[in-house]
C-alpha cells in the first residue's frame, strides 16, 4: 500500500535525502513538499515556499508528515500532525525541546506515531521497541564531540564559523553543525529523548564516541546493554521512519567490523562546552525552560554564523537568558510563543552587551 509523504524542509540537508529514499521506495509517494525560501517547483504535486504550512498540509492530506525544518519554526508542522494522529517523521528537534509537554498532549489526543529521525533517537526507539519501561536502566546517546574536541576553552577564543562548520563526521545543515561543535546537539538531544521516551534525565547520559559508529545504546536492569551500530548516515535513520515498520533496504552497506573500526568512548568535557550542562538543567528545572534554551541558542548561532558573536559568547547567551526568564510552564500555544518571543527578546539584548 502507497504511503503519501509530505516533506517540510525539502531543500535542507535531510530534506534532500529524504527525497532521494522516496525516489528508490515505490510504496513511497512525496505528495506535498515545502521549504521556507528555496523554490520547491515540481518536487511534489503540491508544494508552498514560506507561510503557513499547515495549509499546505491540510490539503496534501499525507500519511506520514516528515519535519525537516530547522528550528522553532517547525512547530506548527509538529503539532499539525501529532494533533490529527498523521504519523510524524520527526527530524526537527526544536520543535519537541520547545513545546514537549504540548506536543506530547497533541499526540495524546491524536494517537499517531511520533517516529526520530534523528540518528540516535531513531537508534534508541529501536533499542527500546517491546521492551519494559521497568526492564531499562538507562539509555546512552552517543556524540561525535564535533571539530573540536580535546579542544581548551584558550583553544577556542577565535574560532571561526568556517571551523565550526566543518564537522568531523556529518554533512549537515549549517545551525546544527554548530551545534555539534558546542553540545548544544546533544544538549537538544538529551531533551528531546526525555520527551520521546518518558524517561527521567538522571537515567540519560551522553558519552563522546567520536567516530559516530554506535548511535545509542540501553543499558537494562539485569546487566545486559544492547547497542545500534551503523555508518553515519543520515538516510538509515529517515528510511526506517518513513517505511516503519518494514525496514526497507537502503544504498547504505552493511557494516564491515574488520577494516579497523574504532569505537572509543569518553566523558564530555562539560566546563569547555557547558551548553550540554546547561540543557541538562533547563530539562531538569521543565516549565519554558527548554524552551528558552533553544530559543537563545538559535539566536546565539545566528550571532555567532554572522560574524556578530564569538564562539564561546553562544553558552554565555545561553547561560545568561536562561537565568533571567520566568520559566513557567505554558498552558496553551500561545503561552509557549510568548516565552519563546520573550527568550529571544533577552537573547538579543545579551547580544548587544557582547558586541
Ligand atoms: N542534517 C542532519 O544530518 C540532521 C541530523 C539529525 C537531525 N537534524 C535536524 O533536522 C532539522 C533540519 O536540519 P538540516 O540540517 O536539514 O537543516 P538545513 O539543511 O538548514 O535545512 C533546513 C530546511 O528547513 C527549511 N526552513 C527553514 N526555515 C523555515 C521556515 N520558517 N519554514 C519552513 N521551512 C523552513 C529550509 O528551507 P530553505 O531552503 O528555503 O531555507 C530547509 O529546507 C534540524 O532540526 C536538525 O536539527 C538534521
């Protein structure tokens, strides 16, 4: 049976390779596509650049709506589809770090499948799927470190954007590869995998493996870990949300365990990159406090991608509006906006001290 899918964030990094597994599955039909300013012409037969997307969504009437927006600006397509039970593809992080109480009510009341795209999450779903709540001691999610690290805080006084963005082992989109290269990733991630999974913060731990072989891995209660390998590559993870449960075949070969893979792993280096710790905390203190999180880390990476803020400054941004928001829970839509607009607001006014 054909699977309509609409595609939001058609022009990005995921965007793209999710057109190319749609392309090589017969049983997969792209019937909406979307970006924000790229013309999306003849991608799909409805397309719609900018706006409101939900429109675009209302009539495509999809099967499965894939998210990849960057940003907050992807939570109307999030909510769209957890509220009328579409089953998400869900790569747009932002959107559940932001609103994740919200976004969990909408799925509630939907009934849909909220599937990660994000490699890990997509490693640990896997993992966790039948398995007893009861049963897992605690998830692991794995970072590459980014370009820099090993790295001192000295070390990274005058790094520049095009350091940053050359990551040791994705290509991806230009805000989360900075991401990568301060934590704020993982940070996003450990958040994300909160709301994904239901499982407190104090049994998630993220451990740097730098060469992105194993992707998550859960610990069980009676001694046994089991872990998901495979190259890094993001068109693995896409496929399985896309054609779950059926695990269709990608142009990804199977992994080869003698040509000298190295799987090494560490504890992050929390004081060099304190964005990681400080999600921890705004997951940990909840209400809009994730929310303000990623709504100054956005505008700090924007700074940071213009040339108007160093490197380091980002978790300052971060650190410093997270201690000036209110970070009350937000009972509606409307609520979270607010606290979104008002981190920004913050956000912006550091900025200007750190110029
Ligand atoms: N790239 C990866 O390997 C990877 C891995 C895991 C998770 N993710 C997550 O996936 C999401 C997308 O990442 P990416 O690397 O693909 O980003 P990207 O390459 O920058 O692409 C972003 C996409 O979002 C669209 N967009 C931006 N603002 C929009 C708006 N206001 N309304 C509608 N569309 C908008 C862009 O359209 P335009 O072309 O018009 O700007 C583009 O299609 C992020 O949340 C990221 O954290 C990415």
């Amino acid at each position: 049976m054909s699977r309509k899918v609409a595609l939001i964030g058609a022009t990005g990094s995921i965007g793209r390779q999710a057109v190319e597994i749609v392309e090589a599955h017969p049983e997969l039909e792209l019937v909406a596509a979307a970006s924000g300013s790229t013309p999306v012409d003849g991608l799909a037969p409805l397309t719609q650049v900018g706006g409101d997307l939900t429109e675009l969504l209302e009539r495509a009437e999809p099967n499965v709506v894939l998210n990849a927006v960057v940003g907050f600006a992807g939570l109307p397509v999030t909510l769209w589809a957890l509220e009328r039970g579409v089953d998400l593809a869900l790569a747009n992080k932002e959107s559940l770090v932001a609103a994740g109480a919200l976004a969990l009510a909408a799925r509630e009341r939907g009934g849909g499948r909220l599937l990660p795209v994000d490699s890990e999450h997509s490693a640990a779903f896997q993992l966790q799927e039948g398995r007893e709540r009861d049963s897992i001691h605690s998830l692991v999610l794995t970072a590459s470190g980014g370009p820099f690290r090993g790295r001192t805080c000295d070390e990274l006084a005058d790094v520049t954007p095009e350091e940053a963005l050359a990551h040791p082992t994705w290509s991806m989109g230009p805000k989360i590869t900075i991401d990568s290269a301060t934590l704020a990733n993982k940070g996003l991630e450990l958040i994300e995998a909160h709301f994904l999974f239901g499982l407190p913060y104090r049994q998630i731990e993220v451990v740097v493996h730098p060469t992105s072989v194993v992707h998550a891995l859960v610990r069980f209660r009676d001694g046994a870990s089991l872990a998901h390998l495979g190259y890094p590559d993001m068109r693995v993870p896409i496929s399985y949300a896309l054609t779950y449960p059926n695990r269709a075949a990608t142009p990804v070969p199977p992994l080869d365990l003698t040509s000298g893979l190295t799987l090494e792993f560490e504890a992050p280096d929390l004081d060099t990159f304190p964005l990681l710790r400080l999600a921890r905390e705004a997951g940990e203190r909840g209400g809009t406090y994730p929310c303000a999180y990623n709504a100054a880390n956005e505008v700090a990476v924007a700074a940071f991608l213009d040339g108007r803020l160093a490197f380091l400054a980002i978790a300052d941004v971060v650190e410093e509006t997270l201690a000036a928001v209110g970070g009350e829970a937000a009972a509606d839509l409307a609520e979270l906006v607010e606290s979104d607009v008002e981190a920004r607001r913050l956000a912006g006014d550091r900025l200007k001290v750190s110029a």
